[in-house]
C-alpha cells in the first residue's frame, strides 16, 4: 500500500480533504529536494559509511530512481511505474544484504532528510513511521556476530 492510501484513511484536521502527502509536502521539488538530501547525507556522514558503501557509484541514476518512487509512494505522479512497473521493492532489495544495522543507517538518513523539507512535524512524524515500516520489511538478514 502506498502512504497515499494510508494518509487518505488517516487524514489529520489541518491537511485538505484533497490534499496528499505529496501535495502537503510541497509537490515535485520538495520530494526532490528530500530523495537529493537523502543522498548527501548518506555520502557525507559516517553514521552512514556501509550504507553509502553499498551503493554504486555515481550515485546520479539511483537518486532519480528514489525520486521516482518517492513521489509516487507520496501521491504524487506514478512516472516510477511507467518507466520500472511495480515497485516489488522486497525483491529488489533480495540480492543485497540488508541488515538491521544498514535499516537504521536509511532511517537515519531519512529522518535527517524529511526534518529539512518537512515543516509540517505531524505529517513528517507520519510520513518517517510509515518508511520506517517499509525499511523494516526490506531487512532479509540478522546481523552479524
């Protein structure tokens, strides 16, 4: 399910009957504005190294691909569909050992990354809860010994 549909059944009194994440967060530039931060800030902070370490190089291709995605899981246009089909992220993310440490390093980054662009602290609290949950379910190894 995309947070469109779990924002519409879970609407707060100061978001528009219409509105969706996507809408309530600015639209395509502040999604793109928060997929290109999450991206610096994993090249850029340690807490962040093995994530960063696993993800090749030029990052470029990949933040447009997050972008993609981002703004469809948000409301948005669903040009990531168009152009890739279902997400299917679980089974993208199966050749790539994720871990619950390298869950914690997205979500880190990802909290930094909605903090900057999100003003709105409730609709930024839901959005972070809900990827939170999707990161969790992209983890398909324990951690190490």
């Amino acid at each position: 399910m995309s947070f469109f549909n779990l924002f519409r059944r879970n609407k707060n009194k100061t978001t528009s009957p219409a509105a969706t994440p996507y809408e309530a967060i600015g639209g395509e530039p502040a999604v793109k504005a928060i997929a290109n931060s999450f991206y610096d800030i994993m090249a850029s902070d340690p807490m962040a190294k093995e994530l960063y370490a696993l993800h090749p190089q030029p990052l470029d291709r990949i933040r447009h691909v997050f972008f993609l995605y981002l703004m469809m899981w948000t409301g948005g246009p669903d040009d990531y569909q168009t152009q890739f089909g279902h997400p299917r992220l679980r089974a993208r993310h199966l050749p790539y050992t994720v871990t619950p440490a390298l869950k914690a390093q997205w979500m880190y980054c990802m909290n930094k990354a909605i903090f900057l662009h999100v003003s709105d602290f409730t609709l930024a609290t839901r959005l972070l809860s809900a990827l939170d949950d999707l990161a969790t379910h992209m983890i398909n190894q324990p951690e190490a010994d």
